[in-house]
C-alpha cells in the first residue's frame, strides 16, 4: 500500500512539475525572442494602468483548454483593478460543461521589453498612427476559483500581453497584425490545480488563439478546433463558422453572455 502511495504522489509531483516547467520555458522562450530587445523596460510604465487591455477582447474569441484531453474552458475577466504596488487584482468566472465558477486574485509584471521594429499593420495603416513603440509584457498569475466562498482550485502560470505606445503617451492592446495567420494576444499558460493538491492539469488560454494548445488548433487564418476534440465543449465552435444548418444556433451559443 505504501509503495502505491509513494507512485501516486510521484505521479502528481511529476505532473505538476512538467507543467510548471511549461510556464516557465514560455516565459524564458518569450525573453529569447530575437525580435525583442534585451533592456528591460518595466520600470519605465510604473505610472501607466494596463487593465484595459485584459479586458477588451470580445469573449467569444478567448479560447481556452484544460487537461490533457483538451476539454474547453471558457475564462472571463469581470474587473481588473491596479493596486498600490503595482500589481493587479482580478474578478473573473470560469466555466467547463457549464458549471460556473467566481475567481479572484492577482496579475504581477515581471518584465516589459520592446520590439526592434515597429508592425506597419495591412497596407501599413498604422504608418502615420503615431506610434512609438511595440512592448511585450510578461509576468506571472494566481487566480483562487470559488463556490458559495469555498476554494475549489487554482490557476497558476504565465502571462504574455503585447501592447503599443503612441506619441500621447497612451498605451493601447496591439491588435496591429491581426488579420495575420496566427495572431494572438493575452496569452495564460500555466495549470489549474484542486485545492486538495490532488489533480493538477494544464490550462492554457488566449485571445484568438490557445497557446500551447498541440493538435487542438488546426486553423490557418483562424482557430479552428480539430474534429476529434469536437465532444470536449468545441462543437459550437466549429459549427458557428461552417454556414450549415447549426450554424446560427452555434453564433448565439458563441455570443452568449454565459456569465452573466
């Protein structure tokens, strides 16, 4: 019995571990970007507030999994607030095969770096925008999910925002590639665990695409979930964008506001 235990306990460490490793060669991998340079710029936004750009993206355009079988997890932020050291503290629901969830905690930066050359956008419409710099931002999250005020699980990771700084000293979501192949913004890639410590899975989530989401996301110019995760909360995904005969039915399930 004993030897069962200790494999158990083994097995889980492991998991938790490999996915903690996750959050922390995307962070590393991120700061190795060639396109980015290596001066840290963190303590050049200390006045400015970010909550706006977690919150700006349309919802039915976050996608989200957890676990290995990639079941969907839909992640709304309700309220982003900064607070007096400069972290930020988060209100949000989350849902799976729609059991609903409150979360709160806390977004802290840990690194600001900027791009060496500044996107032109499509037929260069942001040439004359007055932009004077592209940024990245990375830092690490803890968000607490509750029922009726009991703990249930946590999500722990990484965080990857991008945004642009215009002449006016205001900041703004880079959403300049957009209509690229592959654009995403908002990236979460960490794990939810159980209060208990029992299970551990990954949870990653994104606007317009789930980053490290493997052979989830089959889309060229847009996510498209593959058919055979389709059971696991990605039907209304996919039939929204097929033109069939579910496929208004599939809109209205994508445009509701399920937290509410």
């Amino acid at each position: 019995m004993n030897r069962v235990l200790q494999l158990l306990c083994c097995i889980l460490c492991s998991q938790t571990v490999f996915s903690q490793t996750n959050a922390k060669v995307f962070k590393a991998t991120e700061l190795k970007n060639p396109q980015l340079t290596t001066v840290e710029a963190k303590k050049n936004f200390t006045r400015y507030d970010f909550s706006p750009l977690w919150i700006k993206t349309e919802n039915k355009f976050v996608y989200g999994f957890i676990g290995d079988n990639y079941q969907r997890i839909r992640i709304k932020f309700l309220k982003v607030t900064k607070d007096s050291a400069g972290n930020y503290r988060v209100y949000g629901k989350s849902m799976v095969k729609n059991k609903l969830f409150d979360f709160k905690g806390t977004l802290k930066i840990t690194h600001i770096r900027k791009y060496k050359h500044i996107s032109e956008g499509l037929d260069k419409e942001y040439k004359r925008k007055g932009i004077t710099g592209e940024y990245t931002m990375l830092g690490d999250y803890t968000f607490v999910e509750q029922l009726t005020q009991l703990p249930i699980g946590t999500f722990r990771g990484t965080f990857k925002t991008d945004f642009y700084l215009t002449r006016d000293n205001k900041i703004h979501y880079d959403d300049i590639e957009q209509v690229s192949d592959s654009y995403t913004n908002n990236n979460f890639v960490g794990t939810w665990t159980s209060y208990d410590g029992k299970i551990t899975k990954t949870c990653n989530w994104g606007d317009y695409r789930a980053p490290n989401s493997g052979d989830l996301d089959t889309g060229a110019g847009e996510f498209s979930p593959a058919d055979k995760y389709l059971p696991m909360g990605w039907q209304t995904v996919h039939d929204a964008y097929q033109n069939g005969r579910n496929s208004a039915r599939a809109q209205k399930e994508e445009n509701k506001e399920w937290w509410e």
